[in-house]
C-alpha cells in the first residue's frame, strides 16, 4: 500500500476565525516573512525553517492545551513557540542572538528551551523524552498531558515507534500532532513513506484523528474529546494535511513555483481574504507592524 500524499489545491471550507486567533496566525505569518527578509539582507547566521502554510495548526492546538501541558516541537517550531508565549521579542533576539533572547542566544532557531517548551532539530528525538515526561505527569500530575509537534519525514525514524509503543503499553498522555505537507525537505510523501500515518497508528492500539480543515473553531470542536481523553492517559496521533508554502530551509525547494502559487491559492490566508479582505488587511496591519517594531528594536540591542 502507498501513502496518502496530500497536496490540497482547492480550498477546503474556512469558517472565519475569531479575531484573536486570525490576529496570532497573520503574526506568526508576519514574523516568518521578516527572518525570511533578514536573512536576504544578511543579518542572520545559520538557518531556518518557516511555517508559511500551516500557522493554523499551532493556534489551534494551543487552544486546547493548558498551561500545565508539556510541548515539545521541532526544527519549524516558531509558530509553535509563538502561539504558547505571544513573544516575539525574545524568539527574535534569540535567533539574533541578541539581548532579552529566551535561551541567551545559544539555541537559535531551532533549539528552544522555555518552561515547558522545548523545541530541537533532531527529528523523532522529541518523542521517546516526551513519554518519559508523560510517564511523570501521569504518576505526579494527573490530568497534564505532553504535546509533540512531528512531520512527515520524522515517520522514518525508529524513536517514533518506540515511543508509540510504549505510550500505548502505559496508557501515557501522549499527544502525537503530526503536520503532513506532503514533502520531508524534498522527497514527497509518497517516496519516502510506505502505507499511512493511520496504519502505524493502529498497528500500536493508539486512537487516530485525521483532518484536513483549516478552520481553527472547528479542528477543536473535532479533536476536544480525543485531547481530553489523552488526559486520562489514552494516547492520541493527530494527522493535519496541511500544506508548507515555503522551502524547507531558507532557499532549498525543489517544487516548481507553479506548484507553490497553487497551494498559496487553496490555503488558509487566501480564503480568510476572499471572504473579508477588510478585517484581514486590518489585521495583519497591526501585526506587520508588530513584527517590523520588534525587528527594529532586536536588531539595535546588543550582543547576548
């Protein structure tokens, strides 16, 4: 059996989200522009990974989370960081590695660490530490659960079954959001990833949820009584089929620029415009100019 290779080309249904949340997703979107901008006008080092496409997906787990739960998210983690702090003076020095930088500018882009956020490069290494901290809060903090953000490409790492295993053996609140854009750096799904997400799932005895929604309300109404039921300690994978706008890093993409303008077109911002181009244009007015104040202000600190 091959896998499922989502490539969405045609708008799925878009409910118009609340403004808070439209507000956070046109941020996110606004800060993965500006260090894409940076980086052209060399005032960044190393590299990055952006989340251009999927900022829905973050806003709208981090609304049934709590405070309490543990994240754990990956090499295009800033979406992630920024829909649980709101913060993006201290992602930004840090990536700058200037003053006020959450991780004193020895993480990066990549390597964050802040409470109970923790992001790396390395992919599925997040998966079997977060059965250990689910382990923990199952025996010390009943009800909190650990989130782990994966892709695709990360289904080709052993971790990701060991810890399957054993979230499902111990009855641990592992709660697995896989984020599938259909490609892992260049390499399509359908190349690199034999059967589908579902099948290894169900090969474990751990529930599956699958959407392909962009509507933030409505991906919490869907997953609201799997998550809960993560709580009490039956594991979950989330599948989002989802689309990544941008190149892997800060310039590697093999797609044709044709294939890019086609998913631009069916995602998530160009339905949120067709529907009200006021509100979004006023929106992401406000957050620009956030981002731009913020690159202004980082970039004019010193060193960390």
């Amino acid at each position: 059996m091959t896998a499922r290779t989502f490539v969405q080309e045609s708008a799925p249904p878009l409910m118009d989200p609340a403004d808070e949340d439209l507000s956070l997703m046109l941020t996110i979107r606004a800060f993965e522009l500006k260090l894409l901008e940076l980086f052209e006008r060399g005032m960044l080092n190393g590299t990055t990974h952006t989340c251009l496409g999927q900022e829905y997906i973050p806003v709208a787990m981090e609304g049934l989370l709590a405070p309490g739960d543990h994240v754990f998210s990956n090499h295009r983690g800033h979406g992630h960081y920024l829909a649980r702090y709101r913060d993006p003076e201290g992602l930004l020095a840090e990536i700058m590695g200037r003053e006020g930088a959450v991780c004193g500018g020895v993480g990066g882009s990549q390597h964050i660490r802040r409470e109970r956020y923790v992001s790396t490069g390395v992919q599925g290494e997040s998966l079997p530490v977060a059965c250990g901290v689910a382990l923990h809060l199952k025996r010390v903090e009943p009800g909190s659960l650990a989130c782990v953000y994966v892709g695709d490409g990360t289904f080709g790492e052993g971790a990701v079954y060991e810890a399957l295993n054993l979230a499902s053996l111990w009855g641990l609140p592992l709660l697995v959001v896989v984020e599938n854009n259909g490609i892992a750096q260049s390499t399509p799904t359908g190349r690199h990833l034999a059967g589908g997400i579902a099948g290894r799932a169900a090969a474990f005895g751990v529930e599956y949820r699958f959407t392909d929604s962009v509507d933030v309300a409505g991906i919490r109404r869907l997953l609201a009584p799997a998550v809960e039921a993560v709580r009490g300690g039956v594991p979950l994978v989330v599948e989002f089929a989802t689309q990544r706008l941008g190149p892997h890093s800060k310039g590697d993409d093999t797609r044709s620029a044709e294939q890019v303008e086609r998913l631009r077109a069916a995602g998530w911002y160009a339905g949120c415009v067709a529907r009200d181009p006021e509100r979004v244009g006023r929106l992401e007015g406000s957050a620009r100019a956030l981002v731009e104040a913020v690159a202004v202000d980082v970039a004019g600190r010193g060193l960390s």
